[in-house]
C-alpha cells in the first residue's frame, strides 16, 4: 500500500510546489513508483511543472525518472450517500486507485483552505508544512506575543491539522508525521532567524511536529520551472559542472528528503 505524502500549508508562496516536485522527482529517481495530485484545481502550479516536464523530455528526446499526476475522478451525484461531501469522495476515489500500484502518493494542496485540502490531511501518512522563515507566515501556525517569545496558542492551520490526526485516531490509523519546513532562511538576519528557531522550537514541543531545513530562496528554482526540471536533473541535461549556489541546493535537497524520514527510503544522491 502506498505511503501518502501531504504538501499543506495555507498561505501562497511558501515553496509547496517546489517542494512537491523535488520530492516526487527525488523518489522517482531512486526507483521507486510515484503517483501525484494536485488539489489546487484553480492554479494547478505542480501539475503544470509536471506537465512542462513531460514536454520538455519529449522535445529534448530524454527519458528521465517522473512522477505521474493524475486528474481527481468525475463523480456521479447520484453515487453519493446522504450527507456524503462530493470532493471528498472525489479525492478519496483517486487515492483508492492509486494505493496498491505505487509506493508513494503525493498530494499537493492549495494555499487556501478548502473542503478537498481538509480532506487530503486526513489521510496524510507524512504532513510536509513549507514556512517561510518570517513571523508572517508563523502566525499559521500559532499566535505569539509583540515581543515574539512567548506562544498564546495555536492557529487555524495547526488546529486542522489537529482534527485531521483526531479523524485519523478514531479510524485507527496510524499517526501523521508532521515537518514543518523552513524555507528561505538565506534572507533573514541572524537576529530574526534566532527568534523563528526559539518560536518553532517551542511550537514543535506543543503542538506535535518535527522540523526540518528546506530550500533557500535560489534564481535556479525559477529557472528550472518552465522546463519542470529538478536540481537532480542538471547533469543529465548536460551541465556537466555546477556552481556553488546549485551544489548547496542539492545539499539542501539531500538533507531535505533524510529530514522527511520516509518508509523504505535510502537518500543516496
């Protein structure tokens, strides 16, 4: 049965598309079945990095490792059972048909809360949460103090977060591993980054969640987008020496996927 991966957050351009996209390509380049979706039915940005993958592979005559998105199932209304949610039952089909023929299943969520992302929580083995390293974006987390020190609670993502393992306990499924993701952290001064440590630190004791170091704000993402390529796929282009800035994001990209602790999963690139 597949291990599902959950990529959440609730607020725009924290880095869940890059992220899902890295991780996906990551764990089809050690061999392993990978099948995604993409609940954000609106902007579709990791499906369309798929989508560019796929054309820019097939123009440039390459074969390299990919991820398989899939479109959620059209459901008949009439199908539904009383009080039963159509987009639940919509995402729930696509995950059943998926389980027994792939290793992973990875989902990418919107940066909105919708009944479909609320839904994909539920059935998260792994939760990856990508935060900017800002009080900004920290506040989806928990609310904090004026000074930034002291925790008055959690927030609107933690607390869905904290009903989907309540869901997930009363089905007497296994608990979700929570990371949240600390991306951007190139861009702060040190002062701030000292603050956010000291702020998730005490959040992950409080609410249940690991943490883990992502992605510095790097030109080569952007650059790698229109083609929907990885920095995993750099040599196999023909880059045959690559910079500092693209070495050190693959180190990220390496600590990344140790950090995720995946089932079955040997990160030896």
């Amino acid at each position: 049965m597949a291990h599902i991966i959950v990529v959440g957050n609730e607020k725009g351009g924290a880095g869940k598309s890059t992220v899902s996209m890295h991780v996906a390509t990551a764990l089809s380049r050690m061999g392993h079945k990978v099948s995604a979706l993409d609940l954000d039915l609106r902007q579709r940005t990791f499906g369309r990095y798929v989508e560019n993958r796929n054309e820019f592979l097939k123009v440039s005559d390459l074969s390299l490792p990919s991820p398989q998105v899939y479109e959620l199932p059209e459901i008949d209304s009439k199908a539904l059972e009383q009080g039963e949610n159509t987009h639940h039952h919509r995402l729930s089909a696509a995950v059943a048909s998926l389980k027994q023929n792939n290793d992973f299943i990875l989902i990418d969520c919107p940066g909105s809360h919708t009944r479909l992302s609320q839904a994909a929580h539920s059935l998260a083995d792994t939760l990856v949460t990508p935060l900017n390293d800002s009080f900004v974006d920290f506040d989806l987390l928990a609310r904090i103090d004026a000074s930034g020190d002291k925790i008055k609670g959690p927030s609107v993502y933690s607390e869905m977060v904290w009903n989907a393992r309540q869901r997930r306990a009363q089905a007497k499924l296994k608990p979700i591993d929570w990371i949240v993701l600390r991306n951007r952290m190139g861009a702060q001064q040190m002062n701030n980054k000292k603050k956010m440590e000291r702020a998730i630190e005490m959040l992950s004791k409080r609410i249940g969640f690991r943490v883990g170091t992502g992605f510095n704000e790097r030109v080569i993402f952007r650059e790698l987008f229109p083609r929907g390529l990885t920095l995993l796929d750099l040599k196999d282009i023909g880059v045959k020496q690559l910079n500092i800035s693209n070495v050190a994001a693959r180190q990220e990209l390496r600590d990344l996927m140790k950090s995720l602790k995946l089932p079955g999963v040997d990160v030896d690139f």
